[in-house]
C-alpha cells in the first residue's frame, strides 16, 4: 500500500495523471509509482520497515519533466520524519519519512515521444 499512500500524497500536493499500473499510452504526461517491496533485516527489531519506491515521469516536455521530477524529489524528500497517514486508504501505512536510494535518472524517450526519468526512495513505515 506504499504505492497507494504515495500517490495520496502527491496528489494531495496538485499532481495529477498519477498511477500505480501501467498508464493509457495516449497520454502526454503521467506518474507511475511501483512497489519493489520488502523488509530490511532487523525491521522488527527497529519497529519499521524499509520498502523502496521507484517514480517515472513522463511527459512530452523535457524542461517540463525535469521540473515536476525534481518538485517531487524535494517534495518526498522533505516528508522525513513526519509522520504520514490516510485513514481512507485501506490498510494504509504510517510512513516516517522517504530517503533517496538513488536520484533522479534521465531514461530517453519512450515510443510515443514523451522524455522519461526515474527516482527511486527508501520508505520508512511503521510496523507496532
């Protein structure tokens, strides 16, 4: 549900065309956020877990691109050690914070011409 919450979050903040499965390829912008899931080791232990995010951008307009992925950088960035929850979203996650895994990546074009990039974060939830 990291994927859910995170999408929440950026739409909460004026994003839109936000997805967590594969966008209509019609459009000329869109956010995709996938879950590579998982726990750290220890998690238990320290009372939270450690999934990892990646967000692609896309869209039509490279100056566009780079400034919606680097908002959304600073963004989640600045999230860290605020506590985020959204009592509408089933099973939604009390996440701490987002830390950067590895930032932003230019990816070329896609088929239908819009720039691509990437950035990927550590999620830090709560497990009590």
């Amino acid at each position: 549900m990291t994927t859910l919450t995170t999408s929440k979050i950026l739409e909460e903040n004026g994003y839109s065309n936000i997805f967590i499965v594969d966008p209509p390829e019609l459009l000329a912008d869109y956010i995709l956020i996938s879950n590579s899931g998982g726990f750290g080791i220890g998690s238990e232990d320290a009372g939270f877990s450690r999934p990892s995010i990646q967000i692609i951008v896309a869209n039509k307009v490279k100056a566009t691109l780079n400034t919606t992925i680097y908002a959304i950088r600073k963004l989640l960035y600045n999230l860290k050690n605020i506590d985020v929850t959204y009592p509408d979203i089933d099973n939604s996650e009390l996440i701490q914070g987002y830390d950067i895994s590895s930032d932003v990546i230019a990816a070329g074009m896609d088929e239908q011409r819009r720039y691509l990039a990437s950035i990927n974060f550590t999620v830090y939830e709560n497990i009590d």
